[in-house]
C-alpha cells in the first residue's frame, strides 16, 4: 500500500506542477497581451512542451498577425482615400472656378453673353465627367458594380463610341485607321463596361495623343495605337496607375481616372490590358478571354 501511496501523491504533485506551470504561462502570455502597443510586431512564445500549449500560441499569433494586417490595410486605404480626395478637389476646382469667373464676366460684358456662356457649359461639362469618372472608379472600387458578360460583339461598341467622339475627332481633325480580321469578331465582355473601356481610350488617345488613332483586331485582342507627343514618354508599367500623368504640368483634364477604369473593367471581365511604346508610337492592347 505504501509504495502506491507514494506514487499517487507523486503523480498528484507532478499534476499539480503542471497545472502551476500553466497558469504561470498564461498569466505571462496575458500580460505580454495587455502590456504590448497594439502596433508592435509582438509574437508569443511558449516555455511548454506539448501540443495544447503550442497550438493555443500559434492560434494567438495568428489572430495578432490577422490584427496587424487589417490595421495596415485600413492604413493603406485611409491614405489613398485622402491622396484620391486631394487630387480630385484640385480637378474639380479648375472647371468650377473657370466657370464661375466667366458668369462673372457675363455680368460685365453683355455683348459677349454667348461667347461666355458656351465657355461656362463646356467647363461645367467637363466637371460632370470628372464626377462621372469618380462615381465608377468608387463603384469599381467597391464591387458594387455588377457585370453580366457574355458572348460580345466587339465593333458596335465601337462604332458607337467613334460616333460619339466624332465633334472632336472632327475638331483634332483625327480620322481614325480602323483594321480588322473580320466585322463579326465577338470577344467575352459586358457590352456596357466593353464600350465604357473603348470611349476612356479614344478620349485618352485625344487628351494626350500626339494625333492620329488607330484601332486594330483580332481573335480575342483589339489595340488601340496613336502617336505620342514631344517630351517626356508615359512609363507604360505605371500608365494605368490612378492619377499617373509622364509629365504633370502636360495634363490636359479628366481626373487621371480614364486608364485606372480599363484596367479595372477588363479584369472585372475576366480580360488584362497592358501598353507598349513603339518608336514614337503608343499601343494599348486590350486581350480578352477566350470565349
């Protein structure tokens, strides 16, 4: 009997131990827990062998690690939120200012009323596509812009968007070098966010194209190529970036949201676009999922 005594109040105080040893663990992980700014890289580490101990520590880290990625995340956004805002109040403020000095001078100059009032329509039109831009980059943003694709006629939106610009195809006197394999080419898309892409890259190609367009297809891939102008060249890994301009001071309005939106629709298409400099030559290549 003696010797079983022995090895029970043994086996007891070794549970004992062990339980001791646990609590200690935990009163440290607890303390390192609340004594640690939230913004530390802290990780946990156990003493313990065995695998509860282990797998409570690494299920701790895990949700530390988790914390600390969606504070950078929330970072990150709060950052871009404020830098997209500052560059957007700067493009919003030239049309609405240069809009309100001319209804200033309608005021003055009566003889010119139709003259500034043309002036004042154009600068408040240029303000709703600023708008406009903002809305579907946020909605893209977002996800709350729903895409039906499908099996897609790729030229009728095309020819709709060239009908469209045509007043300042005329103006920029751009007659645009259409080439094709074939007039019944289908691509996989949405029809409405296919002829959004083509009127972002024609006004693309008119605001800071050197003159000239030309839109070429085939199974699969249409390329949109105009000339560029003299001085410095886009950088074509960072042209469909947000407000990417090769040269600020050449910026010839929008909200420098026209290339961000392609990229963001043809991948919402399950598609990529991607741009190349050629001589002088700018290509932007849409390519489309096989249907």
């Amino acid at each position: 009997m003696l010797p079983a005594l022995i090895l029970a109040l043994a086996a007891l105080g070794l549970a004992l131990l062990c339980l001791w040893s646990y609590r200690a663990q935990m009163l440290e992980m607890a303390r390192v827990l609340e004594e640690t700014p939230a913004e530390s890289n802290l990780r946990l580490t156990v003493r313990m062998s065995g695998a509860a101990s282990r797998r409570l520590c690494q299920a701790v880290n895990h949700r530390l690690e988790e914390g600390r990625r969606l504070r950078l995340e929330t970072q990150r956004r709060d950052q871009e939120l404020k830098y997209t805002m500052a560059c957007i109040s700067h493009d919003i403020r030239t049309p609405l200012a240069g809009a309100m000095g001319y209804l200033q001078l309608l005021e003055g100059e009566p003889e010119r009323q139709a003259e500034y009032r043309s002036i004042v329509q154009k600068r408040l039109e240029e303000l709703e596509e600023l708008l406009e831009e903002l809305f579907l980059y946020t909605r893209l943003q977002s996800g709350s812009l729903p895409l039906e694709c499908g099996e897609t006629a790729a030229l009728p939106p095309l020819w709709d968007a060239l009908a469209e610009f045509y007043p300042q195809l005329e103006v920029a006197e751009v007659e645009p070098e259409l080439r094709f394999d074939r007039e019944d080419l289908t691509v996989w898309a949405s029809a409405e966010a296919l002829g959004r892409v083509y009127r972002n890259l024609i006004a693309n190609a008119l605001r800071h194209g050197g003159g000239g367009l030309a839109v070429s297809g085939r199974d699969g891939e249409i390329c949109f190529s105009n000339k560029l102008l003299p001085g410095p060249r886009p950088d074509p890994e960072h042209l469909f970036d947000r407000f990417y301009q090769s040269s600020p001071a050449r910026a010839k309005g929008g909200a420098g949201l026209g290339l961000s939106i392609v990229r963001e629709l043809m991948e919402r298409m399950d598609g990529r676009v991607s741009a190349r400099i050629i001589g002088d030559t700018l290509e932007i290549r849409l390519s489309f999922s096989h249907v």
